[in-house]
C-alpha cells in the first residue's frame, strides 16, 4: 500500500467527487438538515447532559411478567426496578429481570432481517431489507391461501401471552390456519390438563397470605415458578413471619427445600404415592372436612349422600398406606402420616404442586390427586388453600376471521398417544412432521421458541430443521442467532420485551386483578421490529386486512375498551401508570358457592346430573328434546351450562371450560377418564419404565436454577457469570457404587443419546438418580452463551467485558439423551423419568 | 414515554435531576432517609442481614452489577451457597456478603482498609449531616465518611491495592476500567459503596430494593426507631456479625437464630478473593 | 491571499469528498451502480495511484452476481448473524462502564449529541445506530464540506471554526476506533474489496491526522 500523501489524495477526491456527484449511496443517508455551528456565535456545545426517564413497564425474562420501572439515560436503559405500586410484585423482580439490561445491548444481537444464500447450517447469510422480507413471505403465505390450504403455514411459539398471543392469534384467524404450536408440553400441561378435567378451569394460585400450613411437591418456588415473584416473597414472609410450616417433597435439596422445615426426598415420580397416602391417612383418621363433599362427585352416582362419598373416598384410597408410599418413594411412613395430620388440623393449608410432580407418566392424574387432598380439606378455592388464579380479563380488538380457515393434525401427538391434549403436545410436532403421515406444513415460523434445544432428542429437531426436503421454508424471528434460527431461510431480527408494547394478564398472588402494559423504555435497536407490527403489514401484502394497525395501536384499543382500564383513563393512564386494578376488589375466594338464578328463558334441570343449562344456548331444537338427550349427551351443552343443583340450591360451582364435558361437580370420578379407559377415579400408577430398569440404571432429572429461563437468558452476562456450568448432581452413595468421585468426568447414557460432564457429588440429592439442570450446552447464543463468538469464522466482536469472561466452562445439554415420552393422559413432556447409565469416563 | 407521575415522584425526580447520579435510581424511597435520620444529627448507616429470609435468589447480586456498573471477573455483594450434613439431613444455606462498612476498632475508630491507604488522610471534605449541619473530615484513597459509609476516591487512589490485602473479608478488587487518579498506570480499588449515590438521595440500596425475601434490611442505626436498630436490639445482634475477632466491628448484622452463620461462612485465603465470586453450583 | 484561500476551501472540499466515499464504501452493500462507478476510469486511476487495482478488488463477474458476493461478504463482515465486526462506535471503544463494547454505549450517546449539536439530525428513515461508521463518515463530509463553503465566501472565521470542530470529532471519536476497526476487516476480509477498501480508510484517518496537526490555517 502506497502511502498516502496530499497529491494522491486530492486525485481520490476528485474522483470520489465525481461519483457522489453522479449520487452513489445517496440514497440511505444517515443525516439530514444542515450544519449550523456558528450561526449565532460560537455556541457549539455538545455535551451531555444526562437525560433521565423513569417509564413503567411489565417485565417477560419469564412467563411471571412482574411489572418494573425501567430507568433510560441519554437512550439507553440502564436499569430495571420494581414497580412499587404492583400489588402483584410488591415493588420486587427476580435477578433474571434484573439481567434484562443485557437482553438489549448484546452484541451478538441480531438487528437486520437476513436471508440465507448458502445451505441451511452452512452459516451464509445476506441482509436484505423488511420490504423483501415480507415480500417474499408473503408470497409463500398468499400462494398457500389462495390454493384453500392455509393450514400449510404452520406458526409455532415458546412465549406468547398476553396481547402478544392475542395479536398473533388475530393474524393467523384472519389468515386461516389453526396449524399454531405452542410449547407448553414441555412446561406443565399436564398440571392444567388434571385442573380442567375438575374445576373447569385452570391455574392454581397459592394464597400464602392467608395460608397456615403449605406442602409442597415438586415446586421450586424459591427459585423459578411461572408466578415467581408474587408468589415466592409471600410464602417466605409466610414462613418466617408468621411461623408457616413448609413441607417440600423434592428429588434434590432446591433453594425451596432448603429453606422448608422438613426437605423431603423422593423417588422421581412417587409423589402421586405420597399424596395418595396422605389422603388415606386424613380420611381413616376422621381428619378430613365436609364442607366440600357436596360439590365433589366421587363415584358414578350424581346424587350420592356425604356418607357414601366418604365411604367411597376411603375405599379408592385404601390401598394407599403411608407403608406403601414408604415402599414406592423411601419417605418414611410416619413422616407421611404427620404431614398428612398437620395438613389436615392447619386452619388453612396450601398443597402445592409443579413440574416435580406431574412431569411423569400418568402426571395429569398425580394433579388430581393433589386436588383430591385438597378438597377433602376443605383447601380448595378458600382463603389460606389452593385456589383458582386471578388474571386481567382484557377486551380487545378482533379481525374478521377467514372464510376458510384449517389445520394441521400435528399439535396434538400421535392418534391414541394423549388421551386429552387440551394444551397440545408440542414436543411431538417435529416427530410428526417427519412422520408425514399428518401432513407437513410448507411454511414454519417460530418465534420465542427454540426447538432444537429444548425438545427432547433435540438432535433429532436439529437434522429435521436442516434438512430442506422436509419443510421448504422456514422462518423464524429471534433476537439471537441459536440452535434453531440458524436452520432459517429468512430470520427476522424481533425487538426484545423492553421495547415493545403488550398488555398483560398474568395471575395475581392475592386474588385480586392486576392489569398492567409494556411499553417501549428504548426505540428498538437497527432494524428489530415487533411482531405485533409486522402482523398487520404482512396482511395487507397478503391481502387482507386487520382490525388494528400495529402493537401500539392494539394496546391502545384494548386500553380503551377495557371496563375499569377504560375508566380510570384508558390508554394515556396505563402508560403514565403502567398497572391498575380495581381499587374497590376483594379477593376472590369462594367462586363456586355463588348462588345462581336458573330462571333466564331456556335453562332446564338435567335431572340425572343436576346441572342447568340452557338448551338454546346449546342449540337443542326444543326443551323437550334437550331434557331427552340430556345435558352430558347434547354437544354443546358445556357452553350452555348455568348452574349445578345441590339440595335444593343452583350454584355456580365448577361450571366445565370447553374442554371437558363434564357436570358442575368436581369430578373425582370422572366419565371422561373412564371412557378412555383411564382410572376415573385419581390414583397413583408407578412409572412404568422404572419398575424394569436394570440395576446399573438411574434415573435422569433436569431442573431449573434461578438465575436462567430455559433457552433466554443464555446470552445475558450478569446471569452466565453466577450460572454457567452444569455438572450432574449425584448422590455419594450412588457415585460411590461407580467409583465416581466430586469433579470426575463422567458419561450419561440413555437409549436414545449420551452426553459426556461431570460429576457434582452431593448429598444434596437423592440416591438412585442423576440430575442436571437445562439452560446450558449452548451451541449458538452468543459469546456468553456457548462460549464461542459465532459459527461464523473470525472472532468475536464481543463487548470489551468479554475479555473480563472468566469462565471457560459452558455446560452441557442434557436434551440429547432425553426422548420425547407423553404423559398417555395430558400430553406433558416426561422429563423426570428417562432412565440412563452413568459411568466415570 | 413517560415520566412516572404517581407515588415517590419527589424522589424520582430528585434523582433525575442530579448530575452525574450513578445508574439506576431507586423508585423505592427507603422510609431511612432523611426524614427518619433527622432523628439524630449524622445517621450512621447499617444493614442487617436476615438469614431466614435469604432464599438464594441472586436478584441482589445482579442488581448491584446493574447498579454499579460492575464488570465481569468481579462482584460487589455475592451469595456464598453452602450444602452441609448426611443425606436424608441435609441443609443448605445461603449467606448474603458484601462490604461491611466497619466502624474500625474501639481505639481509633479507623477499619483496616482505611489503615492500610497510603493515601489517607487525604483531601479534606464537607459532609452536610440530614440537619443541614456541615462536618469537616478527612476523605483519602479510602476513608470513612461521618455517616459511617466506608467509600473509596478513585481520584485520590494510587492503586497500591494494600486496602485490597488487608480487608478481612476481601471485598474489594480493582476496577479494570477506572485508573488511580493519582498514578493512572493503575487501577483504582473499588468496592461496595452501599449505594451512597441513592442513600443521599432518599433512596435505598439496590441490593435492598430488589430483596424480594425483604433479607436485607437498610436504615440508621444512630436511630432507635430504624429497622435495622429494633432488629439488632430484638435479636441482641451486636456480636452477630462476620469475623468478631477481628475487632473490625462490621455495621453489617446477620439475623441467625440457627447458628448458621459460621458453618456458611467461606473465609478469604490470603492474597485471595476467590471466596467473593458469586456461583450456583 | 486569495490561492491560499482557495486552496484551503479545495481542500476541505477534497476531504470532504473522500469522507463521502467512504461513508459510501460503509453505508450499506455496494450497489451495482457504486461498483460501476468505482470502475470509471477515473476513480479506477485514482485509486491506482493509491497501490489498489480495481481489476483486483472488483473481479470480472456478471453484475449480480458480483453485487451478491460483495453483499454476502458485507453481511459476513458487518451484520452477521453472530460474529461480526460491528460498524459502531461504542463495539469497539472501553469505557467506564458495563455499556462498554455493547450496543448504544456511552459513545452512542455522545456521537449523537455531537452531531445533532452541529445542527444536523439523523434522517428519519435512518435506521442504524447513531454512531455507525458511515454517519460518522457523513458527518465529516458535510462539515467539511461547510467548511470549503466558508472558505469560498470569505468567511474565514466560521471555516476555522469549523475546522476546529471536525478536529475534535476526529479527536474524541475517528480516531478513537476507526484505526483498530479498519485493522479488524484487513485481518478478517475473505476477499480484497472490503480489505483494500479498509487500508484506504486507514490510511485516510492517517493523513487527517497530518491535516488536523499542520498549524497554520488563516
């Protein structure tokens, strides 16, 4: 290289002259106006003067949602608070809420919409502008439409809730296919699915303001729970405040368990023993309450009298003694009896359920034997007990639906794998796409998700993804470059949670709605753009349109048709305030005690069930016809119901969601079960694969720690530094059987996968199993996700802290040896009951 | 975007309005702040840890990297996790560190970080105590404020790193992006300042706004209606406090009814800070 | 008095240009066009005298696909996905704080301020961050380009002025970043355009440096 003098550079300027002349790049230019410097005098004075902004906000690290305040200095947010008028939160969020600074400014994020010009996995990418992007999807989309087979586009996500489901929604109903994933198989599924086939609804709240004694199995609470913060603060001022007792069944010593008077370690998958065995003991021991017999139905009979639903009660639990809960979990036997009496003398007393619990074979059961316990407690829906979530019931703007509109029998599982898939079973999506048996979309898009890491065999996602015979086009709109976008054709860069607009609806601890929005505390970052705006534009190039015209305006019109939100000031209000509720609400507890009036026009008594309902509603032709098919028979009749007969008063009680037909008793005996050939009554059923495991096997748990969501945080510095290895926890005794010492590298093998780590050796943990957490094994994610700068070749460009990474360990991925088995009843990924080998490597 | 106009406005826009505040104001005032420390003429600032409360969250170590712009490698406050006992007995704890802001021993009153600055005392200082009374003292490398905080002057560091060594405790490091103003070829010492950005300002700690265990409780314990003095009058805490011998007399009290605190308690090694790295294990 | 006069405003006029050119050569992906005009013989000649060989950098290849390569390559350099070598200001300077190497760092903020302070604004199609290598090239060019303008009608107070401004943004910013920026492409590029174009910009950033410290200037 010629160095640089003034005749060679005034020859380059001159040229270059020429070629501005003739208006090269002038198109994008960055500035505009002209300069003024001296106009005036010479008062050019670019300092700082630091600008400060405190906007409320709602937080989405994880599905919690706390509302925060986020502080913005000179554009940049620099950091995230509580927001002190939450009745939700109390004022606190978590230390992933903290880290959501990180989400933003990252610099592996990906800030324009690209297109793939190499072979999927071949890491070759070129920027193209929206405009092409949505042109080109578009195109696919119209041409699938317009063929009647919208149901080829399949669109599938990890984390919508909220407005940011309800936009999305709005979209794909206006467009025409029903082919929607989600992800909650592989969260708790078959938790809600237990709930619904009882109370209708789902979604337990924990009302530890209120509660005298909590038994937990299985719940982290301490750590992670889809309600963290609003509920863990309460139940640890419960406990120290108030003297709570806090009992925790768990595999391992979590954070919760060890902060419980009593850790309680179990066998993986005997909880339902242990809650059988508790109820055995409350009912044999005349511990239990009546006062909820009456909306309990326990045995095929509707109208059985309270003694013989107790007597009914006691002969489906018999066989359940503390002894033999003792045999199938190791939890000794008076253990079980004395929580069991505690629980049952505490004035009020929460049982407490999670993923521990119900992430098994038959784990939607366990859910309603937890119910069962419950109730014969008297702990269902009242003050202190287990109790229906309270979330903001939003209205909001709806788009004319399409005039055809299909889907996809790809959410649901296998035919005959999931009795009831009500939340889908969305870890089978990709085995069945490959299956093909079910038809194959030709367009998939995912968004907050990431299905080649968090699936099980989610090697096997990542070769399906890659292959282009499978599903020609795929696009996926992310924030970060990861295991899944990286199979894209066209990856679209998403705005994080902090710049984007929502309403949200998540449960409140105390019973009382809390509304609340998100609103952008920065402008998004390049080129990102929110969904909820891409949604309205991608219609009009389709050629439709909604009734809404970004995410902003969807809030705003939400805001305003909202009752209450509406009145207290609507949009304006919402985001000077950022939450609201009702100032003059009592919790709610007791729903189902209401008293009904059964006089409106068209509600008929089914005198076999005792429910009224209203035939017009259901669409029966007459009343007389209704009465003869009857209520349980008539299709439509759940939509109908008004009201359950109980003695001679119409309450409200359990009225059924649209999933389950059912009566508005809670339905320990359930017809729905029983017609599938499933225990109608709840019991406990061994997991089957553990009662042939050879003698060398364990069994494998995953779980979550409190400083990562699954697939999110990976990226987020402050959160890798405290977490980001994963060595497998294993008991002493059991890493002694195979010569394994603390800090060993061992092997985790299983029939489907094997991965290599170390060995955590702890008596934190039960003998008999392995366990090891699942955030981490990053293969893509960022610098301070996977360790590695990129799959592109050079190095990172990685903030300046990077060099500060102490860290060189990045864990591992324990998704590789874990097979995607279904709960046969709710559809819930098994995580917890995969058996492996484990040798010293 | 908007301003927030609701409750604790006052404060917020105190904050907003002062330059050069540190990152990340509080929307929490602390109910310790002026107002309770008119009580007596100069508070005397004081956490109380309480070990029931602490659930391992990790929300307080985040926040202060949020706060305090905290690089990687190093940590103002962590969580030291412990697991102890035979399986099926075993217990588990967690123990919230972090600067103790000591009072110094009985004689003169002067904590051994300040001891070993070579830089103290150094320049001299105004503090205007709650009552709008001014206090002259002597500020330095490090040196302690007339409230009690225990603050480090980059300008005024050299960088020797001798407070680093003799902290007991070893909460200090140095700050690989802020250079010793009196010899720039090195790195200032750094450490916990309790937020005294957000303290003079009305506004308590992050690490104490974030607490969702409410485990650390901040206040003046010059004043004996403050939380943190009914706590250690409550609990009898004055002798609950890290390492008592050595005479370092900590303004940080831990709540322990278990006895927990010694078997939890990870000690620095000398010339080490390995202990003061926050991991979940 | 006069030639010196129009010498200068020539001058700041050259470098205005060149700043021009490369904010072009960083704005975006080279278009068509801009690869025909980096031809011409004329820029072709200029450049030749500078040790490059457009023939070299710009092989013989239909338009397109030449456009697609250089695209590709600019993406692989600059946007990513993952790994890049991010066009920002703020990626590439330590400062004080956990902002530093991230994106819309402290010097984001005082680019912005900078440039707005100069009674410019950022157009409002422009989507990229305020301290992108191109904008900070813009910038430079449009003050130089006043300055040239004062030069020519006398009014040498404001050009000295000016002068004196675009010295100190080189000062705090160009020459903050742009040296190791340009290092970082030369030792990365997988084909010569965005490699030459790299040491032409250094070597650029390396003349100013001459230019901002040569006295007089009445």
């Amino acid at each position: 290289m010629t160095k640089m003098n003034r005749r060679k550079f005034m020859t380059l300027a001159s040229a270059s002259g020429a070629a501005l002349a003739a208006g090269v790049g002038g198109s994008r230019k960055a500035l505009a106006g002209s300069v003024k410097i001296v106009e005036g005098g010479k008062d050019f004075s670019p300092t700082t003067g630091k600008e400060r902004q405190a906007i409320p906000t709602t937080c989405w690290q994880c599905v919690t949602r706390d509302s925060m305040i986020g502080y913005v200095e000179d554009g940049r947010l620099v950091k995230l608070e509580g927001h002190p008028d939450s009745i939700r939160t109390l004022g606190k969020i978590c230390a992933k809420g903290q880290a959501g600074v990180n989400q933003v400014y990252f610099p592996d994020r990906i800030l324009h919409p690209l297109k793939r010009v190499g072979k999927r996995g071949e890491h070759k990418w070129k920027r193209i502008s929206w405009d092409e992007a949505l042109t080109e999807i578009a195109g696919k989309l119209k041409e699938l439409r317009d063929a009647g087979t919208p149901e080829l586009f399949m669109y599938q996500y990890g984390r919508h809730k909220a407005s940011q489901a309800a936009t999305m929604y709005d979209f794909m109903s206006a467009y025409g296919t029903g082919t929607i994933g989600n992800h909650t198989s592989v969260c708790e599924a078959s938790k809600w699915v237990g709930q619904e086939s009882l109370w209708g609804g789902m979604y337990d709240n924990w009302d530890y303001d209120n509660t005298d004694f909590v038994v937990n199995f299985g719940s982290n609470n301490f750590e992670t729970h889809t309600n963290h913060i609003p509920t863990s603060q309460r139940l640890i001022r419960a406990k120290v405040d108030r003297g709570v007792p806090l009992y925790v069944f768990d595999v391992r010593l979590t954070n919760t368990a060890a902060k419980a008077d009593e850790w309680l370690p179990l066998k993986p998958g005997t909880d339902g023993a242990i809650i059988m065995a508790m109820t055995n003991v409350i009912m044999n021991e005349g511990l239990f309450k009546k006062d909820h017999l009456k909306f309990m139905r326990v045995t095929k009979e509707f109208n059985a009298t309270e003694d013989q639903k107790i007597a009914a009660i006691k002969e489906h639990v018999a066989k359940f003694t503390p002894e033999f809960a003792e045999k199938e979990s190791g939890v000794p036997a008076d253990k079980i009896r004395e929580i069991a009496r505690g629980f049952a003398k505490a004035k009020s007393a929460c049982l407490v359920t999670y993923r521990g619990a119900v992430k098994h074979y038959y784990g939607a059961d366990t859910e309603r034997g937890a119910m069962l316990l419950a109730a014969v407690t008297n702990n269902l829906d009242q003050p202190g007990g287990r109790v229906m979530g309270v979330g903001a019931g939003w209205s909001h703007p709806k788009s004319k639906k399409a005039a055809v509109s299909k889907a996809l029998h790809i959410k649901d599982g296998f035919p005959g794998e999931v009795a009831f898939p009500t939340h889908h079973v969305s870890h089978q999506v990709w085995p069945m796409i490959k299956d093909g048996h079910h038809g194959r979309p030709k367009v998939y898009w995912w968004s907050c998700y990431n299905p080649a890491f968090i699936n099980g065999d989610n090697k096997g996602v990542s070769a399906l993804m890659k292959d282009e015979s499978i599903i020609p086009f795929q696009v996926c709109t992310t924030i970060v470059y990861d295991e899944s976008s990286q199979y894209a054709d066209i990856i679209l860069p998403d705005v994080t949670y902090l710049e984007r607009w929502d309403w949200e609806d998540m449960v409140s601890a105390n019973q009382i709605a809390e509304f609340s929005i998100r609103q952008p505390l920065v402008k998004p970052l390049g080129e990102a753009r929110c969904q909820g705006d891409v949604w309205p534009e991608l219609a009009k190039r389709i050629g439709f349109e909604l009734a809404w015209n970004g995410k902003e305006d969807f809030v705003r019109q939400s805001c305003e048709m909202t009752p209450g939100v509406k009145e207290a000031g609507g949009f304006e209000y919402m985001k000077k305030a950022g939450v609201w509720h009702d100032p003059n609400a009592k919790p709610n507890f007791g729903f189902f005690a209401k008293e009904v009036d059964v006089s409106g026009d068209g509600v008929i008594l089914d005198t076999e069930t005792g429910v009224y309902w209203n035939w017009k509603k259901a669409g029966s032709k007459s009343a007389d016809e209704a009465k003869k098919v009857g209520y349980l028979k008539t299709p439509g009749a759940k939509g109908a119901y008004v009201a359950q007969k109980i003695g001679d008063k119409a309450y409200l009680a359990y009225p059924p969601n649209t999933k389950f037909t059912k009566t508005g008793l809670l339905d320990f005996y359930s017809d729905n079960f029983a017609s599938k050939g499933l225990p109608a009554f709840p019991t406990y059923t061994p997991i089957p694969e553990h009662q042939k495991m050879a003698a060398d096997e364990l069994i494998m748990t995953t779980y979550k720690i409190a400083v990562h969501t699954h697939s999110r945080t990976a990226h987020c510095k402050w959160l890798a530094e405290i977490k980001h290895d994963n060595p497998a926890w294993i008991n002493p005794k059991t890493a002694g059987e195979r010569g394994i010492k603390n800090g060993d590298p061992i092997k985790v093998t299983s029939h489907v996968g094997e991965f290599a780590t170390t060995a955590y050796v702890t008596e934190g943990i039960v003998p008999g199993v392995v366990a090891i957490s699942h955030h981490l094994g990053r293969q893509h994610s960022g610098i301070y996700g996977s360790g590695k700068p990129s799959p592109v070749s050079g190095g990172a460009e990685a903030d300046s802290d990077a060099k500060n990474m102490w860290w060189k360990k990045h864990g591992v991925h324990p998704n590789v040896a874990m097979p995607n088995w279904s709960d046969p009843i709710g559809g819930s990924q098994r995580w917890f009951d995969t058996p492996v080998k484990v040798v010293k490597a | 975007m908007n301003e927030i106009t609701k409750k604790g406005i006052t404060r917020r826009e105190l904050l907003s309005s002062t330059a050069g505040a540190a990152a990340g104001a509080a929307a929490i005032a602390t109910g310790a702040g002026p107002a309770e420390a008119a009580a007596a003429e100069v508070p005397r600032w004081g956490m109380v840890m309480d070990l029931r409360k602490c659930i391992g969250c990790r929300a307080c170590t985040v926040s202060c990297k949020s706060e305090n712009d905290v690089s990687l490698g190093r940590f103002r406050t962590v969580i030291q996790e412990k697991t102890h006992g035979t399986f099926p007995n075993t217990k588990k704890g967690f123990l919230p560190l972090m600067c103790n802001h000591c009072e110094g021993n009985e004689k003169d009153g002067v904590p051994p970080c300040v001891k070993a600055c070579p830089e103290f005392p150094g320049e001299r200082a105004t503090f205007i105590a709650p009552n709008g009374k001014k206090i002259r003292y002597r500020s330095g490398g490090t040196y302690k404020r007339p409230d009690g905080l225990i603050l480090v002057d980059a300008a005024q560091c050299v960088g020797c790193g001798k407070c680093i060594d003799a902290c007991p405790y070893g909460v200090r490091s140095f700050n690989p992006y802020v250079k010793a103003g009196k010899d720039p070829t090195k790195q200032a010492a750094d450490k916990c300042t309790m937020c005294a950005h957000r303290i003079d300002n009305g506004v308590e700690p992050s690490c104490v706004n974030t607490c969702q265990g409410r485990a650390r409780i901040f206040g003046d314990l010059n004043d004996p209606d403050s939380n943190v003095s009914k706590l250690v009058k409550e609990h009898n805490l004055a002798k609950n406090v890290l390492l008592p011998e050595e005479g370092t007399h900590p303004q940080l009290f831990y709540v322990d009814p278990n006895n927990e605190l010694n078997t939890l308690y990870t000690k620095r090694q000398k010339g080490k800070l390995d202990h003061f790295v926050d991991q979940i294990p | 008095m006069g030639n010196v006069r129009n010498d200068q405003a020539d001058m700041a006029q050259a470098r205005s240009n060149v700043y021009g050119l490369l904010a072009s050569v960083f704005r975006a992906e080279p278009t068509t066009d801009f690869v025909n005009l980096l031809k011409s013989p004329e820029m072709s000649d200029a450049v030749a005298g500078l040790g490059i060989s457009i023939e070299q950098i710009l092989p013989d290849l239909p338009e397109d696909k030449l456009a697609e390569d250089l695209a590709v390559e600019y993406t692989r350099l600059f946007i990513g996905p993952g790994s890049r070598i991010s066009p920002y200001e703020s990626i590439h300077v330590e400062n004080e704080s956990n902002s530093s190497g991230e994106f819309w760092g402290k010097q984001t903020a005082e680019v912005k301020v900078f440039i707005e302070a100069a009674g410019l604004k950022y157009a409002d199609d422009y989507v990229e961050l305020p301290d992108h290598v191109s904008a900070e090239m813009e910038f430079m060019q449009r003050l130089a380009s006043f300055e040239s303008k004062s030069r020519r009608e006398g009014k040498n107070e404001d050009a000295m002025f000016c002068k004196g401004i675009q010295k100190r943004f080189y000062d705090e910013h160009l020459s903050k970043w742009i040296p190791q920026f340009c290092e970082k492409i030369i030792d990365r590029s997988e084909t010569p355009f965005f490699k030459e174009m790299a040491e032409l910009t250094r070597d650029v950033i390396e003349f100013e440096r001459e230019n901002f410290s040569k006295k007089s200037d009445a």
